[in-house]
C-alpha cells in the first residue's frame, strides 16, 4: 500500500451560523502519522469528514497528491475512516466483515480468500475468522475495523478516536499495535483524538486545534517543549503558568518578577524589553526538589517554600508546594531508583525547589 500527501487549503465549514472551521490549512506528508488533536467541539472530527467526503465546505480545498477530491463522493476517494463504535456488520463473521469491502468490488473468491487472510495474519487474529462481532472484545473489534478499511487499499486512513471506547490499559497496548501496523503498511494515517498523551506517544506530527483554527504544528517534541500560546501549553500536559515582567534583559536571560513567587531568570526565547509583562511556562518534571538548600551555580532559579501536598503514583511523587511569597508550584519528582538513605519529603515539610532558566518558557509577551 502506498500513503498519500493530503493538502487541506484555506478550508471554512459552518453549520448554520456556527463557524466549525476557520480557514485551516494544513500539509500532511505520505505515510505520516499525523494527529489532529483538541478539547471535544473544537472542529477536529468536522475536519476528518470533510477529508473523508462525509461534509462539504463552504470555501477552500482538499487535494490528494496534488488533485482536488472535493467534486468526489466518499466511496470514489481512497480514504477510508474508522469511527469511535467500528461499525462492524453484527450478523457477519469476521472473515465476512473483512471480505465486505472486497465483495463489493466484485473479486474473485480466491483473491478475496487471499486478502482476508493476509489482513487476518495482519492483526494476528487468523483464529477468529469465524467468530462474530459480539464474541470479540473492543480491541478484537477495533482490529477488524482496521483490517476491513485497509481492505480497499487506502492512500489515507482516517481514525476518529478508534479507541476511546477501551479502558486505559488496552488503549496503551492497542495505540503500540497501532503505530507499528502503520510502520508495517506505510500508508497515511490522520488520527483524531482529545487525548494528548495518546498524539504524543506515536505521531510524527501533530496539530493543535482550538475553536475551529489551527494553532500549533509540530513534531511532539516540539509542542510539548516549545508551546505556541497559552492553550497549547495547558492542553499538553501539565504546566506552571506565570505572569511576570520583565526587570532587566542579560545577554541569555530576562530578569523577571512574578507576583507571589519573587524574582527568577528565564530564557529569552522571545524579544521582549524592560516592562513588558510575559507569561511563562515551567514543566512541573523540570523542577527539582529537596529539604536540603541546592548550591549555588549562577542563573539557577531556587525558591523555599512547603509541602502543600502530595500524590505518590509509584513511577513518580506530585507535590503542590507553597513558595514563601503564596505561589503553588507543582512539582513532579520521578522514581528513576529506590533509595532508603534519601530523605522521603512528605506533607508539610519544609523544602528548596530549583530549575534552570532555559526549563522555563515564554508563552506570550504582553506589551
């Protein structure tokens, strides 16, 4: 199978005086692994049945490999989607279910036979052939819809949140399952999800949408780390946010104040000058914590302060710590070793929190 390069240009969708989606453009590459993700309403599956033929659009175009498919029915693109319920056929076999497609196309029951149990071996569910939809469980299921939309031999595969329906444990296999089937197919995959650790975890790029607009592209690296605005900085993750302004501009770093934390230095990733006000986000992972003062070591941002307090998760400790002028700082620290002699910081004890300048991040200058 060979993936497609989707071009979406300038494209606006309303329903009724609803603006669903506000000139949005984007290029997804072939055999990418391209998520699009945001909070429910934001237009992201809107934007997926566009692509997919199911909606049209009040301006703009959607090219496939350089060609408008915007004039073509769903069932004349090579696109293929696969809902969130996997609409497999209840009264069909699986083997039937995958065949379905295959049937329609008039092939012969050999090539047919063949196909099925290539798909089958596929998703490694050659002895279920013969079972029904109601015997499956909802990853059984989603792999059969997998198999039965890749039977048409898309250039583009389209999934709108395929798993949310599972619980968290299958959702983290099925989601490695689905990333190295894409490696193994190579065709285009568009996912849609509001789930950021699933976009991060397997896309090669993703795109933050908000209110129907496209806000951020990037590698997850580079959204996660390197935030465009204030939204994609909360919705990824989890974050400090600050408002400071700034005292002073040094060669690397703004000097800045921040109302209930005091004074630190951050990196001057954004050109701004004495009295700009900023707002900056620090990862609570970028943070280090301990009862005993770090040392000094030039630009390194220490702060005291207490345990408000605590959440122990077994990989990591989230802590929620009151800093000596009331901002709560959240801090993760991660059990990377299991040390008895290390002093264990728990509820009300006393601690010093420490990050380096370039952990921290401009999100916005507000002149």
């Amino acid at each position: 199978m060979i993936g497609g390069e989707v071009l979406i240009k300038n494209v606006d969708k309303f329903f009724g005086d609803f603006h669903v989606l506000k000139n949005v453009s984007l290029t997804i590459k072939k055999g990418e692994f391209f998520s699009v993700l945001g909070p429910s309403g934001c237009g992201k599956t809107t934007l997926l049945r566009v692509i997919a033929g199911f909606e049209d659009v009040e301006s703009g175009d959607v090219l496939l490999d350089g060609k408008s498919i915007l004039n073509l029915p769903p069932n004349r693109r090579p696109v293929n989607i696969i809902f969130q319920n996997y609409a497999l056929f209840p009264h069909l076999t699986v083997f039937e279910n995958i065949a379905f497609p295959m049937r329609i196309k008039k092939l012969s029951e050999s090539e047919i036979k063949q196909k099925v149990e290539e798909l089958l071996s596929l998703i490694r569910m050659e002895e279920h052939a013969k079972k029904m939809p109601s015997q499956l469980s909802g990853g059984q299921k989603q792999r059969v819809a997998i198999a039965r939309a890749l039977a048409n031999e898309p250039r583009v595969l389209l999934l709108d949140e395929p798993l949310s329906a599972l619980d968290a444990k299958l959702r983290q296999e099925l989601l490695v399952e689905l990333d190295n089937l894409h490696d193994r197919v190579g065709i285009t995959f568009i996912y849609v999800t509001h789930d950021q650790t699933e976009a991060i975890s397997v896309s090669d790029r993703v795109a933050l949408m908000n209110e129907g607009e496209i806000v951020q592209v990037g590698t997850p690296y580079e959204v996660y780390e390197s935030p465009a605005s204030v939204f994609v900085a909360t919705f990824i993750g989890e974050t400090n946010l600050m408002k400071a302004e700034v005292l002073d501009v040094e060669d690397e770093y703004y000097v800045v104040e921040s109302p209930g934390l005091g004074e630190f230095r951050c990196y001057k990733d954004k050109e701004a000058r004495k009295g700009d006000r900023l707002i900056i986000t620090l990862r609570p992972e970028k943070i280090r914590i301990s009862k005993k003062k770090f040392e000094s070591s030039g630009t390194l941002n220490v702060f005291h302060g207490v345990v408000e307090e605590e959440i122990y998760m077994g990989h990591q400790t989230k802590y929620f710590v009151r800093l000596d002028e009331g901002y709560i700082l959240k801090v993760y620290k991660q059990h990377a070793k299991y040390i008895l002699d290390e002093p264990i910081i728990k509820w009300e004890d006393e601690v010093f929190v420490a990050w380096d300048p370039d952990d921290s991040f401009i999100v916005e200058v507000l002149k």
